[in-house]
C-alpha cells in the first residue's frame, strides 16, 4: 500500500491505482492538467483539478510519493515543484 497524507479516504492508496498510485508504481512524476480526465481518479479533495505527484525512491524503491493538489498547476509551480525535487534527489544519493 501507498501511504500519503490527505483525507482519511485517501490514507492508503493502492500502486497502480490513481495518479499517486501511478507515480508509485511507474517511478515517474505524473502532472495532470485535469484530475476528472485521468482514468481511475481518485477524488479525495473535490475543489482540487489539477495534481502532480512524485515518487519517492530509495535503493530502487518506491517508500512513499509527494503529492500536491490544486484548482490550476502553473508552469512557473511545476517547475519550482521539479527543482525542489533535484534538490531532494541530490540530498538523498549523499545519504
């Protein structure tokens, strides 16, 4: 199970299910533009319509995601969002 904070519905969710899932299983960072249009969303904040998730990789191991929601992701958000996490990658190798 994945394990992320937000709504008590959205405690623990499973990898390959929703963008959180998705980011979890595939080691991929997902930026989706409209929650509604992603299949198998799971809506655990209904004011959020835009998300953007990364995993969080140990020794080839997903431990967790970092996920944010949002009405809109800007450009200038995703990135800044992408140099924190370089920054956390960086952080993490010297670990």
């Amino acid at each position: 199970m994945l394990f992320r904070s937000g709504l008590p519905a959205c405690v623990r969710i499973p990898f390959g299910r929703g963008v959180c899932g998705t980011s979890a299983a595939e080691q991929t960072t997902q930026r989706i533009e409209d929650v509604h249009q992603f299949p198998g969303h799971i809506a655990c904040d209904a004011a959020s319509n835009s998300e953007i998730v990364s995993p969080l990789v140990k020794d080839g191991q997903t431990i967790g995601v970092d996920n944010r929601l949002s009405i809109r992701i800007t450009d200038g958000e995703a990135e800044s969002y992408r140099m924190l996490l370089d920054q956390l990658d960086r952080l993490r190798q010297n670990d």
